[in-house]
C-alpha cells in the first residue's frame, strides 16, 4: 500500500486500517450470541408454528465480521429467534470468596455455611 505525501503524517506514527475483503448486501444477519453450535453443526432456538414453544433449527452461515454472522439457510421470513442473554459471572464475589453450591432460593451457599 502506498500513501501519497500528507504533512500531517509523520515518520514513526502508527495508523490502522479496515480493509473489505468481501462484501454482501440484502442478507440475513444475525449476531453471532444468538448462534449456537455442537457436533452436529451450528443452530438457533426458533418460535414454534403454535407459538408455544421453540424448536431447535440447524442453519448454515456465510461471512462474518466478527459480531454478527450473514445466515445462508435454515430460517424462514418471520422467524422469532429465542435469545438468552449471557450475564456476567454472578459469582464472581470479592478476592478470597468461596462459594460450595447453589441454596434452593438460587443464591450460592458460602463454603462455611453461612457463618
């Protein structure tokens, strides 16, 4: 890559770029959380037909930026797309802190029993 002369660039300054190396337009995006995988390949949680519950659909995806994946098959127009969001490590506590379990009220049990 060449540059023509710039006065405000100066010898030893550091720069970044984007470079596009593919290019699609009127696709379907998704961000890549919504996307799951295992052995048996990659897959989102869809609305079923009576709306009662969500049913497991194996798609195929394309390009990728990094955030967000273009999908080439598997969803239809009006799909509902099931998301949970992934929190933060609730338990992350302060340094030293540990934790033996879960209480029934969801809350972790503290490894001396609460005392």
């Amino acid at each position: 890559m060449t540059l023509g002369y710039d006065e405000r660039l100066l010898e030893g300054m550091n720069g970044s770029a984007v470079i596009l190396t593919s290019k699609k337009e009127n696709v379907v995006l998704l961000p890549l959380d919504l996307i799951n995988e295992d052995a048996d390949g990659e897959y989102v949680f869809v609305k079923s037909a009576d709306g009662k519950s969500y049913d497991r659909a194996d798609i195929t995806t394309g390009l990728s930026d990094g955030t967000n994946a273009e999908v080439t098959s598997g969803l239809s127009a009006g799909d509902i797309i099931w998301y949970v969001s992934k929190p933060e490590n609730p338990y992350s506590g302060m340094p030293g802190m540990r934790y033996a379990g879960n209480r029934t009220d969801g809350e972790p049990t503290p490894a001396n029993g609460g005392e």
